[in-house]
C-alpha cells in the first residue's frame, strides 16, 4: 500500500510517519502531485495558522489537486480545518470539501483548547471498534461547527465537529497520532479504508 503524506510546510510529520510505522506501514512525504494522485491513502497533516498553510498550498497548487482526489484522504487537525469552506483564522477560504466554515471560540474559555477530550456520537467506519467517550489529544483555537457531515462530536464551550467525512474525505481535530493506542486504531481503519 502507498501510503503519502502531504508535505506543504505545515504539518506535524514526524509523529505520523512513526505512528504508521507502528502499524507496520511505510509512508511516504511528498509534495509531488503526481506521486499523490498515484498513493493509495492520502494523510493531510497541518500545524500552524491557517493563511499561511493555505499560502503554501497555493504555491505548490496543492490547493486545485487535493478536492480533486479519488482515494481516501485524512486530514488532521489544521489539515482538516482547511477542507472546510472558509476559517476565521486569517480571514481564510478553505478548499470547500467539507460544507462548515471553522470559527474561533469565545474568549469565554481558555484558547488553544489543549489537551483530552473526549468523541462520542461516531458514526463512521473510521470508529470501528472504538468506544464512545474515548479521549483524544487535541490542541485548537478554531473549530468546526456541527454540521451534516459530522461525524464525531467534542465539548468544549459547546459541542463542535471533532471529526468530518464527505465520501472519500475525512478529517479529525484531535491527533490521532498524539492519543494513544485508541488514536492508532483510527489511523489503521483509515488505512483499511
């Protein structure tokens, strides 16, 4: 299975090249569309703040390919965000795969949001074998409001998207990479995808 992880300049790579390791896959990094359109699994990782990301997208044209994918595609923490419409961090259109626009929490409560929390209301094959109410790592200022396409909920504040699928599309806020054996499991069904 050839399994690429987006390289665009924002992402947190090391821990998901050593988290499909563990699974017992190779990754490849690439920033090569070709090479991307060719994997199997695409993972679309992001770190950082969202115009940037979406800069560095545009720059490599990354932006026209990656709604035009057939295989399945992860993307992960900022990576999600950006599949959605638009976000409010940096005034920011996204690439519009998933039908929400990403907004920031209130200053009632402490931002970035950071550290377990737990999903429940899964509903996807991402989740199977996986409890509700499992807890997972997550770092954010932005969320994902609920919408259609959600497909795991969070509360912090009030209850967001902690995770979005739209047919070959999925996306998680927390980092499956960073929670554990539970958050593994996730990234093997989505391998098996």
């Amino acid at each position: 299975m050839k399994i690429v992880i987006i390289n665009y300049g924002a992402g947190n790579i090391q821990s998901i090249m050593f988290a499909i390791e563990r699974l017992g896959f190779k990754a490849v990094l690439s920033n090569n569309p070709e090479e991307i359109k060719s994997a199997d699994k695409v993972i679309f990782p992001g770190v950082g703040e969202a115009s940037y990301a979406m800069k560095m997208l545009k720059q490599s044209g990354l932006d026209a390919l990656i709604p035009t994918l057939k295989q399945p595609v992860f993307g992960i923490c900022l990576g999600m965000q950006l599949m959605c419409n638009s976000s409010e961090e940096g005034n920011t259109e996204g690439l519009g795969i998933f039908d929400v626009d990403v907004i920031k929490f209130s200053s009632k409560v402490k931002v970035p949001q950071m550290g377990w929390n737990n999903i429940y209301n899964l509903k996807s094959d991402l989740f199977k074998g996986i409890a509700e109410n499992e807890y997972m790592y997550l770092v954010h200022s932005f969320y994902a409001p609920l919408c259609a396409e959600t497909i795991s909920t969070t509360n912090y504040e009030l209850e967001y998207s902690s995770a979005l699928e739209n047919d070959n599309f999925y996306g998680t806020q927390f980092h499956p990479e960073k929670s554990g054996d539970v958050g593994e499991r996730i990234l093997g069904n989505f391998l098996k995808l």
